[in-house]
C-alpha cells in the first residue's frame, strides 16, 4: 500500500536542523562508527545540554554507535512532511495522529504486543492487530498542576473533588485575592487544550470510555463526562476565573506565574510539574498535581494515565539495530521518565513524586483499556470524521472559551448540540462504510 499523510500543510523544511543523514557513510568510514540519528522534540534538550549528557552514558555501553540528534520545534507537522519520503530517520517519536493500520507503513515493528507487556506498560496506543510499533518514552497521568499554597492561603486545605466544590474554591481564592488568576487555560497555546480530553475516561471512571463512545450517538448530553468536562471549562470562564485575555495567553509565562503563585492551577499532565517547579526552586514544594474534579458513581476519583511519544524505529532505516540499541536504552535504563516528572513505562519501577501524594490520598491511578481486535482505530476514525478533535486538536475547545467569553452568540447547549449531530453522523457513516 502506498504511503500517504493526507491533509498535511506545507512547512519550510529548512527551518529545520538537518545534520549528517546524507553523508553518514563517509563519517562511518572515518570513524569506525555507526551513526544514526533520533529526530525528537526537545528542542530544550539541546539547547541545554541533556542529550549531550545522555548520548554520553548511551556510548559508555554502546561505543560503537554514533547518535545525531534533530530536534524539531512543530515536532509533529514537520516530522509527518518528511514522512512522505524515506527521510525521517532512524529513531524518532512517533507522531500523535498517525493511524493505526498504517504503522507498518512507516514503522518497524517492535514485536508481539503480548510479549512485550510482560514488561512495558501502556502499549496499546501504538500497537495493530496484536503487533508493536512503539514502546512510550513515559506515561504521563493528565489532571491539575496545582499551587497548593495559593489554596491554602485562601483557606482551602483539600484539592476540590466535585466541579461545584472546585468552582466554589476558585471563586474564593478570587475574592482572597484578586491579583491571582483562578484558573489559567492557555488558550493561545492551543495544544495544552488537549489536556481537558485526556481526562474523560477518569471523569467516567471507566477504561473502556473511549470504546463505548464509538456505539454512543450523543455522548455529549448532560450528565456524560465529556459534557462536564467542557460545562466546567464553559463555567469557569464565564465566571471569569481565567486569565483575563486568552487570546493572548502566554505558555512559557504561565509556568513562571503558576511557580510564583500569580496562577492557581492549569490543566495539564504530570510531565509539567518538574517545568513548573523549575521556574521557582524556591517554590517547588508547593507545586503539587492532583486529580480533576470529579467523583465517579463508585465514589473514587480515577486518574487517567496514557503513553506520552513513542519511540519508533523507520521502517526504511538502514540502521534497525542499531536503532533498536538506543531505544531499548532510552526505555529501560535512561531516566527520561523521571526527569520530566512521568510515570517509566518499564513495569516496577517507582512512581513520581509528583504522583505519590495523588496515590496517597487514594486517587487511583488508571490506564484505558484498547479497544477489541479489528476496532483499534475505530474511535480515531469517528473523531477524524467528526472533526472535533478529540485530544487531538484545539480548535473546538477554544470555541466553547469564545462562547463564554461572549466572543460568539453560542450557547454552551448550542455547542455540545452540534458536537452530538457530528458525532452521530460520524458513526452513521463510519458503519454503512
């Protein structure tokens, strides 16, 4: 089957940092060493110095093999481009959206998925038909990164569990002091949005959420986790306990003001804790994550945990064990996990700190389940075809901010409406396809 990624937009390529693909083999025969190269997107990582330090530790077991490495700032628009061609690589972190039955296309398969979660966790996001295609850099637990002092200044000794309690918490922190920002959603980022979707399944608290979406025409009625995720998101912004412009919503400032206690709490996964942290050493200890505001019907509060990147290998490379070297060393003996504060994906090993306190308090710490045999796509399939972007793309949440801010004459009903028309003629058309 021929490659193809439709729906692509044109990048400028040379904005990219291209080192030694094409001459590789005149730098082996120099050297004595195999190169290969790891396209990643820890553009930080380069600029300060980490994978220098890991490649370092990498060559003390593997001298033979020489490691380039790219990174790319539009990680995923870019890497897909340049998987049009052969040219992607010999490792890389395998691209969010890529679907399920084309991973044989461009990915070397690792092994029997069966086998292999005998020792790795969270495999099933880049596996098909029983086959591995990636094994996850991480996992990350996606909730709230929160400033607990700023809570407990405002007299709130325990994280909210309900969405009324939580809106009620924000609004006093507010009145307590109003040069702190309740809540912050990052809008202008746009991909930080996501982090609202990945928590359905925990808001359910059901790992099969996902699946069971695939048969359900309206799954955004009232009382349904994915319509009290968005209610709150809707609520709290029109009781503007946000930032006071989203529009114009600053990232990288966020995390300084969330560390300095100017920002209550942000949407996010565990993996922004220690860049949280790090803005304000000096404040780290206040920086704590805690589950979204929900109780399931059982009373428990579920944290949802799911793959962050995937290393995968090219199919096309040239290099596959070599490559495989590295990804096997990144996985089971770097710390990449621990140092962006996820959760390792080799099965035993220690939890976050940012996680135990979460663990503690008896939140569960939970992973979906993967859909039946042949269905591994479907749900992806449903959101492609609906265009809502579920956990894929900003758009849809940024419009039930606009709804709320006033930006548009839509209801928060008029919205969640349209979201089940969509999704019903999805499955219409998915199931007579």
């Amino acid at each position: 089957m021929k490659k193809s990624l439709i729906g692509i937009g044109v990048v400028t390529l040379a904005s990219m940092v291209l080192v030694g693909c094409s001459n590789g083999g005149s730098q082996e025969a120099k050297d004595g060493k195999e190169t290969i190269t790891f396209i990643n997107h820890r553009t930080d990582w380069e600029a300060n110095g980490k994978w220098d330090e890991y490649i370092k530790k990498f060559n003390e077991k593997n001298p033979d093999i020489k490691v380039e490495i790219q990174t790319i700032t539009d990680y995923a628009g870019q890497v897909k481009t340049r998987m049009n061609s052969d040219d992607y690589g010999d490792l890389l972190m395998i691209p969010g959206d890529i679907k399920a039955q084309d991973y044989a296309n461009f990915f070397e398969p690792l092994g029997q998925k069966s086998e292999l979660s005998e020792k790795y966790l969270s495999l099933n996001d880049r596996s098909y038909e029983g086959v591995s295609y990636g094994i996850p850099s991480q996992l990350n637990a996606t909730g709230m990164v929160v400033n607990m002092k700023v809570f407990e200044d405002a007299g709130i000794k325990e994280f909210p569990k309900t969405p009324e309690d939580f809106v009620k918490a924000l609004k006093t922190i507010k009145e307590k002091n109003p040069e702190v920002t309740p809540l912050y959603t990052n809008y202008a980022a746009g991909w930080t949005l996501s982090n609202w979707d990945f928590v359905k399944a925990g808001v359910a608290g059901d790992m099969d959420y996902s699946f069971k979406m695939t048969s359900d025409k309206s799954p955004f009625d009232s009382g349904k986790p994915l319509n009290t995720i968005y209610n709150l998101l809707y609520t709290v912004t029109k009781d503007k306990l946000v930032e006071a412009d989203p529009t114009t919503s600053d990232w990288e400032q966020s995390k300084v003001d969330l560390a300095n206690g100017k920002i209550a709490v942000m949407v996010l996964g565990s993996w922004a804790v220690p860049q949280v942290q790090q803005a304000n050493p000096d404040n780290a200890k206040n920086i704590q994550f805690q589950a979204f505001p929900t109780t399931a019907a059982d009373g428990k509060q579920y944290m949802t945990s799911a793959g962050d990147y995937n290393y995968g290998i090219n199919v096309h490379s040239k290099h596959k064990e070599a490559a495989r070297k590295l990804l096997d060393w990144l996985v089971n003996e770097s710390d990449y996990a621990k140092d962006n504060g996820g959760i390792p994906t080799l099965k035993g090993a220690e939890y976050p700190d940012s996680l135990k306190s979460s663990q503690k308090a008896g939140v569960q710490i939970v992973e979906e389940n993967q859909a039946p045999k042949g269905k591994e796509s479907l749900f992806s399939d449903l959101n492609n075809e609906s265009q809502l972007g579920i956990g894929t793309t900003d758009k849809e949440k940024q419009r039930i901010i606009d709804a709320a801010l006033g930006n548009s004459k839509e209801s928060f009903e008029d919205i969640m409406k349209d979201f089940n028309q969509r999704w019903s003629d999805a499955i219409s058309k998915i199931a007579t396809n």
